[in-house]
C-alpha cells in the first residue's frame, strides 16, 4: 500500500469517532444549506458527509440527497439518523478522491470540514466539479487558520510526525486566495461568508478531553503520545489548554469557520 492509501486508511480508522460531535456541527448546517441554495427538488451531493448533518438538513427542505463518506461508523450512524427523520438519502462510502458518479450528475455539491481533509487537493476539487452540472454551485464550509479550529490542527501538526510527501494541510482550504486560486477558470461568481460554530462545554479542561476522545487527529496523536512521550503530552495538553481558554466565553468555545461558494461554468 502506499503512502496516499496508507493516509486514508488511518484517516478512515481516526474519524471513526466522531459521530458524537453531530448535535455541534448540525448546529451550523443549515448555515451552509442557505448558503448553498438548496431548495425543495434540489439534486444535492454531499461529500464528506460525516453523520450526515448537512445530508438531513438539506433533506429536510425537500432536496434529493446523496451522501457520501470514507468511514463506515460514520455512515452507519447517517443512516440510522435518516430512518429517525424519515427522509431518504442514497448513502454511499467512498472516497472524494474519486467519486463513483457519473458527470455532470448533481445541480449542487457541498461539503462541511469533509473534503479538506482528503490528501490532494486538487484531486478532490476535481472530482467534486465534475459530478456538478454546468451552472451547478459548489459550496462548502472550512477552517481559517486563523482562528480556534485552525490554530489546533496547526498545534497538534507541531507534535505529530510530518504527513506523506503530496498530503497538503487542510488549513490551506481557508484561506479564501487559496480557494480562488484551486477554483480558477472553472467556476464564477465566488462568494465567501463567515459563520461561527459555539461547542457547549463546560471548561477548556473539558473541550481538551472532549476532543481527545472524538477528534481523529487529536485522538491520533494522543494515543501516540501516551505510548511514547507522556512529557510531551503533557506539554501539548497544557498548550491546548491555554488555546482553547482564548476562545472560551459563557461555556461554550467560539470556532469560527469560512464559506465559499462558485457556479461551475
């Protein structure tokens, strides 16, 4: 296997347990469901769709949803979402890298913090235009490496082993010159809009363990830390502390995210 396959399979195995984060992402999908225009009759494909808060939301208001998604846990627990909402979504596990639909198949595409994690960019962006019509919208949500969320994926890169040669950061999917310039020729009419995610909590001390057990790249380099250097865990526990104290106000921590949207020309 190698090392872009070996990157997705560890990827696939830490986002494994993510599903509990759903009630806090899902508080902000209908954000980027306006945003995108989605509307009753919609053909939408939502990529990275995790437990599938954007999938169901967008269904919710009529759109014909497909969801798609590299963890089956993640998936398994979409479906059991939509059979609680009685909504019909065609759920499919696979990889953004490559998308098993035909071109041209969907009027809009979306993905919320999913596809900025594949390895390559551009193959992503690629694929993901691809299935969108002419005149379709590609819109998504992503963290600024500015603020709460991109500020902790940079710290916990400072303690983890440096990624395989040709995996790109996902922090570089917000910084809106660097959405211009993947999108290109392609697409028109980019427009990007802020929204803010507010996570309950009820300390840093809790956000910190809160996202250790939940968060696959933190969860990742815990439990390498725990095996090898339990020092430098506790430095790194003791710097995520203090980061997440910044943004903690009224328990809850403010992550702030970015999202862009373009018409496919």
């Amino acid at each position: 296997m190698g090392p872009i396959a070996q990157f997705k399979e560890d990827a696939k195995l830490a986002w494994s347990t993510f599903a509990a984060t759903e009630t806090i992402s899902g508080s902000v999908a209908p954000q980027l469901v306006r945003f995108a225009g989605i509307a009753d009759g919609t053909s939408v494909l939502d990529v990275g769709c995790g437990t599938g808060v954007v999938a169901l939301t967008a269904a919710r208001v009529g759109a014909r949803v497909t969801g798609l998604d590299l963890t089956p846990e993640l998936l398994q627990h979409a479906k059991e979402n939509a059979r609680t909402m009685r909504v019909d979504i065609d759920w499919h596990e696979g990889d953004v890298e490559a998308l098993p639909f035909d071109d041209g198949r969907f009027e809009i595409v979306v993905s919320q913090f999913g596809h900025m994690f594949a390895p390559r960019p551009n193959v992503a962006l690629r694929e993901m235009l691809r299935v969108l019509r002419p005149g379709g919208v590609i819109a998504f949500s992503t963290w600024p490496p500015d603020v709460f969320t991109g500020k902790m994926f940079a710290l916990v890169a400072g303690y983890a082993p440096p990624p395989p040669a040709g995996v790109a950061s996902p922090l570089q999917w917000g910084d809106p010159t660097v959405v211009r310039e993947r999108l290109g020729s392609a697409v028109k009419d980019i427009c990007f809009d802020r929204g803010t995610m507010r996570m309950q909590i009820l300390s840093p001390q809790h956000h910190r363990e809160f996202m250790e057990r939940h968060i696959g790249p933190v969860n990742k380099l815990v439990r390498a830390l725990e095996a090898s250097d339990k020092q430098r865990l506790a430095e790194f526990r003791r710097e995520f502390e203090e980061l997440s104290s910044v943004y903690f106000e009224d328990n809850h921590v403010r992550q702030d995210f970015l999202m862009t949207r373009a018409v496919k020309v």
